[in-house]
C-alpha cells in the first residue's frame, strides 16, 4: 500500500509539474491607410510549459503572405525589419511580439485593417501545433500590455 500510495503521490506531482501550458495574450493589429498593403499583428507568448517551444509560422486570410520579423537598428541608427524562420519561446518566460520589435509582418493586404475589426490569426508551433487567435484592430496606440516575469 506504500508503495501505491507512493506511485501515485509521485504520478500527480509529475503531472502537476507539466500542466502549465502555452497562451496567447493582447493579440491585436494597428489600423492602415487604404493603399498601404502591409500591417503587423502584436502579442504577447507566454510558455508556462516545462520545454521550451517554437513559433515556426503564422497564417490569416487577410493577408497574401504572413512572416516572423525581427527589427533592429544598425550601427548608423536605422531601424530594419528582417524576416526569421522561427521564434524561440524559453520554457517558463514571455515573448512580447511589439512594434519596434519582433512581430507578425502581414504582405499583400487584402483590404485595408480598419479600427474595430477583427480577424483570426492561426500560429504555428513546433509542439503545440496550431492556435489561432482573434486579433483585433485598434486604432493609434498599442493596448496596455501586461508582462509575465518568471
């Protein structure tokens, strides 16, 4: 009976240990002029797993083309977006995806983004497979973002 009862104490911590899971949180997109044929959407992921995780790709029926993109600034001071082949999400930490930073680049617009709409994006991840997520369009001004720190 001790040793059951053992088994199963060492089972349920087990299984405790690995019920975190990957969220989505504050996906949302900035509004674009008519002719601009380009957007981005912004969130934040938080990996509350015990492995670390992959952002291989994203995909939206508003745009022709969905990249992983990565900003930063060069030596002289100019910012560059740059296209990545996947994003790394560390076990236990956040990646907020934001402008001036990492983010989903939309190419060939459909349809201009206008304040208030929605659409859904589908993420996908090397072992949580696909999520999709309902992002919403705001106007100027990026949501208050809350960040997770472990």
């Amino acid at each position: 009976m001790k040793k059951t009862f053992l088994a199963l104490l060492t089972a349920s911590v087990f299984t405790f240990a690995n019920a975190g899971e990957l969220t989505i949180d504050h996906p949302y997109s900035r509004i674009t002029a008519p002719k601009v044929k380009t957007g981005a959407v912004f969130m934040n992921i938080n990996n509350d797993t015990n492995e670390n995780e992959v952002l291989l790709s994203a995909k939206t029926s508003v745009a022709g083309r969905t990249e992983i993109h990565r900003t930063t600034v060069t030596n002289d001071g100019v910012m560059q977006m740059r296209p990545i082949d996947h994003l790394e999400i560390v076990k236990g930490e956040s990646v907020a995806l934001m402008p001036g930073g990492l983010h989903i680049m939309l190419l060939n617009l459909k349809k201009p983004l206008i304040a208030g709409d929605e659409f859904d994006v589908t993420l996908n991840f090397k072992k949580a497979g696909k999520k999709t997520v309902k992002v919403k369009v705001i106007d100027q001004a990026a949501p208050a973002m809350h960040h997770h720190h472990h």
